[in-house]
C-alpha cells in the first residue's frame, strides 16, 4: 500500500497532522475536564480521586491526538507522535503558566515530558500501524 503524501509537511513531518493532533488532543482535555466537572459535580465521587483522573485524561488526550495525527500523516508515527505530545505539553505549561507563577506550573516537567513523549509515542505508533 503506498504511503501518504505530506499534504503541508516539510521533509519527514506533516505539519497539518501535527495541528491537528495537538487541537484534537485540547479539545479532549476542555470537554473531558467538563464532564469531569459535571461527574463529580453531580455524583458522589470522591475529589481525592481528582488529580488521577486529571492526569490520566491529560496522557489520553496527548494518545489520541497522536494517534490520529500519525494516522493522517501516514508514515513516521513515531515521530508525529512524539512532537505531537511535546507541543501539547508546551501548550498546557503555557497556559498554566497564565494562572500560576512558572514554579508551580513547571512542577514535575521531566517526569511530565517523558511520560507525555511515551504516549505520544505509542498513539503514534498505533495510528500508523492501524492506518496501513
């Protein structure tokens, strides 16, 4: 099966699946965090259960976003996925950044950065492997 052209891409990156990956990957945050909100809201769910579930969705979000992006992109999963989850982490630090001092914000960057790297990986990895 021949592979994907990169539609706006320069070399081995398709810019346009990148986008899309990381726009995909916030709008799983922004609506998952709501219905969070309303799960918690309106149930008895325990609160102490908040940051878990908060940091499973984030590592979700970035795996799904990478998975369409390298899936769009065709080839090189790996790769897309890997920048997909990077700029979605730069991403989510510079918003943070907007409500908290960098210190808070930045808490936990290298365990954060690679954890997100390895879901990016795999969602990338995964989006090629099932797109063939």
């Amino acid at each position: 099966m021949a592979m994907k052209e990169d539609k706006a891409g320069f070399g081995a990156l398709s810019f346009a699946a990148i986008v899309k990956g990381v726009l995909i990957a916030l709008i799983i945050t922004v609506l998952g965090s709501a219905l969070l909100g309303v799960v918690y809201q309106l149930t008895g769910v325990a609160e102490k259960t908040l940051p878990a579930t908060s940091v499973a969705l984030f590592y979700l979000s970035i795996l799904i976003g990478s998975f369409l992006a390298a899936r769009d992109a065709g080839s090189r999963g790996l790769l897309h996925g890997v920048v997909v989850a990077i700029l979605f982490m730069l991403l989510g630090l510079m918003l943070a950044g907007l409500f908290f001092d960098f210190k808070t914000a930045a808490g936990n960057l290298l365990l954060r950065g690679s954890l997100s790297s390895i879901a990016g990986a795999v969602g990338g990895v995964l989006g090629v492997g099932i797109s063939r």
